[in-house]
C-alpha cells in the first residue's frame, strides 16, 4: 500500500516557469507559437468572433430593472386565512409587514405591504400595511376586522 502512495504522481506541482530557456520546454516563445496576435502581450479577445457579429450583439435586449421601483409583498385575504387555519398566524396580532418577515411569510427584502381581496376571510384580525385593494378593505370590516394604512 505505501508503494502505491508513493508511486502517485505530485500533487502540488511546482508552478512551471515559462521563458527560462530551451532546455525547460517552455523557453523562447513560452509556449505561445510563433508571431500573430495572440502571442503579444495586452491582447484579449474573448467575445471576438472574427468579425461575424457576436452573440451578445445578436440577441435583442429585453426587460428593465429599475433601481428606485420599491419592492412590494402581496397577500391576498385566502393566504392570510390559510395561514390562520394552519395556526402560523395568530389572530390577536396586530398583521404587519415585521411579523410576516418574521414568520417567513414574505421576503426579507420587501419594503411594502399590499393586501389584495381575492379569496374569504372569516376570522377577524387587524392588519397594518402600506397599501390595500377596495375590495380587501370591504370584507375585512364586514367581518369586524381593521385595515390600518400607512403614509
């Protein structure tokens, strides 16, 4: 066993030093051809295609990412109650933003709030958030609950 460990060829092999003469291997040229662009120094062509138009160029641009767009969390009434069911929410809380990051319920990097009206409610919970649809305002005070709005 312990020949066969030592027969294994080098692990960490010594960095091979280029332009250090003929008899390295490696010496005049440095393993670079002769002449041509690609044997200079300074040169790099990595997306150059020869001058056929490169792919980068070739595909159209799509999408825009906005940098100042506010990263808004949606949740609509039949999520809220799915999460009270479950008992993940409890619903003496007062609902906002903090608690849901908390919970794991929307993304840690959203800065607001919107509550959309799709689904039913049936247990009465207070929410505060940023923004809020008509219709979600109008179940929720139908069932005694409160929608809180912040400027």
């Amino acid at each position: 066993m312990t020949t066969l460990l030592n027969n294994r060829e080098k692990i960490n092999k010594p960095k091979l030093r280029v332009g250090r003469g003929i008899g390295s291997g490696k010496g005049k040229t440095s393993g670079r051809g002769v002449k041509g662009q690609k044997s200079r120094s300074g040169v790099a062509i990595k997306s150059f295609e020869g001058g056929q138009m490169p792919l980068y160029r070739r595909l159209p641009k799509r999408g825009f990412n906005s940098i100042s767009s506010d990263r808004i969390a949606i949740l609509n009434l039949d999520k809220i109650q799915s999460f009270i069911d479950k008992k993940t929410i409890n619903t003496n809380d007062v609902l906002n933003s903090d608690l849901l990051k908390k919970l794991k319920i929307i993304n840690k990097n959203s800065t607001k709030l919107k509550i959309l009206g799709t689904g039913e409610i049936k247990d009465k919970i207070n929410i505060e958030a940023n923004l809020a649809s008509k219709s979600a305002v109008d179940k929720l005070e139908k069932i005694g609950g409160s929608i809180q709005l912040k400027k």
